[in-house]
C-alpha cells in the first residue's frame, strides 16, 4: 500500500507542475527577458509547485513578515518568559 501511496503522491506533483508549466508559459511574465533571473520554466514551475508563494518580499506579501508571531509564538514567548523569572 505504501508504493501505491508513493507513485499517487508523484502522479499528483507532476500534474500540477504542467499545470504550472502552462501557467507560466502563457502568462505575460515569460515575454519579458528581465523577469527570467536564471531561472528556466522547469525549475520555476518546480518551485510554484511546492510552494505558491514566489519570494517574501512585501509584494508577494509574505503575511508572516508583516503581521509578526503567531499566537502559537507569542503564547511560547510568553510560557519561556515565565520560566526564566521562576528560575
């Protein structure tokens, strides 16, 4: 059952990386020559395929980056602090 879940995992990742790859293709950033960064339309499409997000700039609007911790974070902070002042 293992290898049948395996082989279902990479059929799924190699459909949608050609649905990336057709993406790209036909969108408007691949006409321009300055917006290739070495990258070819293989590995872009690779890399949109593990991740949607292209970079973390404040453009792609990575919201990690502009809204801070987590609650989950700011609760352990909070938990660590504790600690340390009963130490």
């Amino acid at each position: 059952m293992k290898n049948m879940k395996r082989s279902i995992r990479r059929h799924h990742y190699e459909r949608i990386k050609k649905n990336w790859k057709e993406r790209l293709r036909w969108s408007w950033y691949w006409d321009r020559l300055d917006a290739h960064d070495g990258f070819s339309l293989e590995t872009h499409a690779a890399m949109l395929t593990r991740t949607h997000t292209n970079c973390s700039c404040w453009m792609c609007c990575n919201e990690r980056e502009m809204e801070g911790p987590t609650l989950q974070e700011v609760r352990h902070y909070l938990s660590y602090d504790e600690y340390l002042m009963g130490l």
